[in-house]
C-alpha cells in the first residue's frame, strides 16, 4: 500500500485529531501499518511508508497516533 498524502493535510488532521476518535485518521488514511500497545490499556497507531528522495536515497517516514481505551487520540508524532 503507498500512502500519498501532503504536508497540509497531514498538518490539519493533527492539528485537530487530538480528542477526536481515531476512525477519523483510518478514514481518511485507511489501515495503519500496524498497531502496539501504549502501556496504559489503549494504542498507538503507526502509519510508515518510503519515501524516496532520488538518487537511490530512500527514508521511512512515519506517523504516529495514540488512542486511549475508547478510541479517542491523546497525542501524535
């Protein structure tokens, strides 16, 4: 899956995410590359895919969300 998605949108979604649900990301983002436990009982959702820069020089850019117990986004990077 390639995720294509500008700085804007990605401000925007972050911007207002915090204490809305987190379907509002896989929504609009779709599955995320995988979910882990945040040690307080809800989960960090983490978005990755390769960006390639040319020249055969690639980086993983990832984002990250966590959800509490119910869903709702406390925090992201």
């Amino acid at each position: 899956m390639i995720l294509t998605f500008g700085c804007s949108s990605i401000d925007k979604l972050v911007q207002d995410g915090i204490g809305q649900p987190i379907s509002t990301v896989t929504d609009r983002w779709g599955p995320p590359s995988r979910v882990t436990p945040d040690g307080r009982g809800g989960s960090v959702y983490i978005w990755e895919h390769w960006v390639d820069r040319g020249y055969g020089d690639r980086y993983l850019w990832s984002t990250m969300f966590w959800a509490d117990s119910n869903g709702m986004i406390y925090k992201w990077r």
